[in-house]
C-alpha cells in the first residue's frame, strides 16, 4: 500500500522511471516558475551583483583581520629581521 501510494505521487508529479527506492515524505508538487521575459532577468542580474558587492564589502575587513592574525609570526619576524639590520 505504501509503496504504491508512492508510485502514484512521484507519477503525479510527472517523473518518470523507477523511483521505488526514493523515499517520499510529501505529496506535494511544485511548478517551476514561468519565464518572465529580459526585463525581470536584468533585474535580477543587478539586484544578485549589488547583493554579491556588499557582502564582499562587509566581509572584507573581517578576512583581513583573519590573514593578519594568520601571518602574525612573520610579520613579528619581519619586522625584527628589520631593525636588526638598519
């Protein structure tokens, strides 16, 4: 009964081949959205680089905070290797 209760969902849902061992939890099906045409695509594209520009620009002082304390032996070394020398 199970297994034929899955059968039938994964058939409404308009797959195809053999499914038997794909476990089903729901019975719902979800449509993909429907092309909305160049003006909603460019939209998108800009709205995805501007998200993408401020979460580098936020993110970037926290990395280089992060590569600082990475490399602090070698700038400690550095820095004495410097005044040894001058």
């Amino acid at each position: 009964m199970i297994l034929e209760q899955k059968h039938s969902i994964v058939r409404a849902c308009g797959a195809t081949g053999d499914l038997s061992m794909v476990p089903s939890t729901s019975s719902v099906c979800i449509q993909a959205p429907a092309e909305q045409g160049l003006t909603s695509f460019v939209i998108d594209f800009l709205m995805d680089g501007v998200s993408a520009d401020v979460s580098k620009t936020v993110a970037a002082p926290i990395e280089r905070v992060k590569i600082l304390i990475q490399n602090q032996d070698e700038i400690l070394a550095l820095a004495l290797e410097h005044d040894l020398v001058h």
